[in-house]
C-alpha cells in the first residue's frame, strides 16, 4: 500500500492537481480553468471533487495521506491567502482549514514560489544544498529562498516576494500597487512589454512588425531573436540587465550556493540566462564573484510547481512525525 500526497498548484489561469509519492513519482493530474469559479467555496469544492476523483480512479492501492498547496500570497503560519493582486478572490480566505475539512486530512498552504522551493531541495538540482534561492519566472516573479535548509517565510509568512523588489523608480505600474517592480521586466508580460517599447521608439523594423501587439507571444520574440533580429535581441539583453543586476542586489543579503530559475521563462534558456549572468557578475562584490552558481531548474517547468506543492505536504508530515515521536519518548 502505498502512501501519497495531493499535490494542488493554484494559478492565475490554471489549477492542477496531482497524486505524488515520496520520491516525486506523479500518479494522476487533473487541470481546470481557476477563473471558472467565480466564488471560493466553488472553487475548493471543485478542488476537493478533483482529488477525491483522482484518488477513486487510481488503480495503485494507496493512502492518501495529505495535501499541499502551493499559491500566490500562500501564507504557511496561517494556511490563508491574502489578497492575491493575480486571483479573482479577494481578502483573507482560509485555504488549508476549508480544504482540511473537506478532505478529512492534514492540510498545509504555502506561496507557490517557496513550495517550488522544496520540491528542488527534494527533487531538483538543489539536493544536499542547505542555502539556495529558487526564482519562478512565469505570467509573475517568485523567488523561495531556503537558508540552512529552511524557507525563509519571514515574521508574517510573506517573506520572499522578490518579484515586487524596486527595479526602476517609477517604473511601470504594477497589479499589486506599486510602480517599477521587478516582475514588471522579468515575465512574460514584462519581456513583451519591453519589445513593443523598443519596437515604438527604434526606426528598425521588426520581424514581428505585421502583427498585432495583442497577438504577439513571447515565443514569437524568441524565435525572432533566434533568426537575429535586433530589437528581439536587444530585449532579452535588457531584460537579462535588470533581472541580473537584482539578483546581484539578492546574492549580497543572502549569500545562496545558487540561484535556479524556473517557470515558463525558463523555457528561453540561454536566451535569458545568457545576459542575466554577464549582468550579475559585472555587479557582484568581487566577495562573490564567480562563486554563486546561476541555473536552470533540473524539474520540467510544467511539473515543478506541483511536485513543490507534494513535497510542501510531505515535509509537513515528516516534521508532524518528528514532532509525535520527541513527545511519544518524553
């Protein structure tokens, strides 16, 4: 019989939920539309039907042990959401109590990015490093930041928002509020942005110059790049700039062994990492040049935030376990 863990990976566009053992073996997913349900006690009725299906469904003999979720503005002290700026539901909204009681099993909430965090530590490239960032580059920018082995959550559980870091003064506007935040530049909206910016202000025409804006992806402007256009160039080594200059700015507050990146940004590869890298180094203290590792997670993109949210869940039982058996013996 075999133990397993619901892994639950809430996005702005997409849920997926998945049953994961152990070892990061995923047994079954499902994905819906998040959007489609408008309310919050909609949505984690759906989340509960989609677990409860994919466990009923599976022919593995199994336990079903606990679940984890790993979301946008994720609070772990509390198991709450806090007005997420990329969620349709507003306020505090209970997420590990509500689905704990519909499920009939432990439940733990973190932000997406620091549960992506601990599946690397788990199942990544981050194995046997006890101090490592992960950034999640996607629609947003995350980062999970592990010191001695431990997420960084910080006072109120927010700890880690890299992405709302100041990365240029009165900069473009913001979802969360504020102006010039990193994940302005350094996402898939952010990237687009800057192509059409440049694309406006240059006399050189594009290869992406009879499309629409609206209809222009960011595949588009990697496929332009790769086939040397300027202005598709010109945007990568810009965004590669501002994102290498902050992790510089990171690396001399938290002094990681390395920094993954993960997410659908990291699909471009050398494209990004490329100019990110020259970026960092030319702006580290000469302390940490050449010493603090930029990768590429080792989880597929796809995967990595639902393995973090399973392995958000086993972690909790681990230190549940630890916690009954120091107590058992006193």
């Amino acid at each position: 019989m075999k133990n397993l863990v619901a892994g639950i990976d809430v996005g702005e566009r997409s849920t997926f939920c998945a049953l994961v053992d152990e070892f990061g073996k995923i047994y079954a997913t499902e994905k819906f539309s998040t959007n489609d349900y408008k309310s919050f006690n909609s949505f984690m009725d759906k989340v509960k039907t989609s677990v409860e299906s994919l466990s009923r469904n599976l022919d593995e003999p199994h336990t079903l042990c606990a679940a984890g979720i790993g979301i946008p503005n994720g609070n772990y002290y509390t198991g709450e959401i806090e007005n997420a700026p990329n969620l349709i539901w507003k306020g505090k909204l209970p997420f590990s109590q509500k689905l704990s009681s519909l499920l009939g099993m432990p439940v733990v909430v973190a932000n997406d990015a620091n549960a992506a965090a601990i599946g690397e530590m788990m199942y990544g490239g981050a194995r046997g490093m006890k101090d490592f960032v992960l950034i999640t580059i996607g629609t947003g920018l995350g980062s999970g930041i592990v010191v001695n082995g431990n997420v960084v959550n910080g006072y109120d559980g927010f700890a880690g928002e890299f992405g709302h870091i100041c990365a240029q003064v009165n900069g473009r506007q913001c979802a969360c509020g504020k102006k010039g935040c990193l994940e302005c530049y350094a996402s898939t909206s952010g990237i687009k942005k800057t192509f059409l910016e440049l694309s406006k202000n240059n006399k050189v025409e594009n290869a992406l110059k009879d499309k629409k804006p609206e209809d222009i992806t960011l595949s588009d402007i990697s496929k332009a790049a790769k086939k040397g256009d300027s202005i598709a160039k010109q945007t990568f080594t810009e965004t590669g700039n501002i994102l290498g200059i902050a992790l510089a700015n990171l690396i001399s507050i938290v002094s990681p062994e390395a920094i993954f990146i993960n997410g659908s940004v990291a699909r471009l590869g050398d494209q990004l990492l490329a100019p990110t890298k020259k970026a960092l180094e030319a702006n580290l203290m000469r302390l940490w040049k050449g010493k603090v590792k930029l990768l590429l997670s080792s989880i597929d993109s796809e995967n990595a935030p639902l393995l973090g949210a399973a392995a958000l869940a086993i972690k909790e039982m681990q230190k549940r376990s630890v916690v009954i058996e120091r107590r058992r013996l006193v």
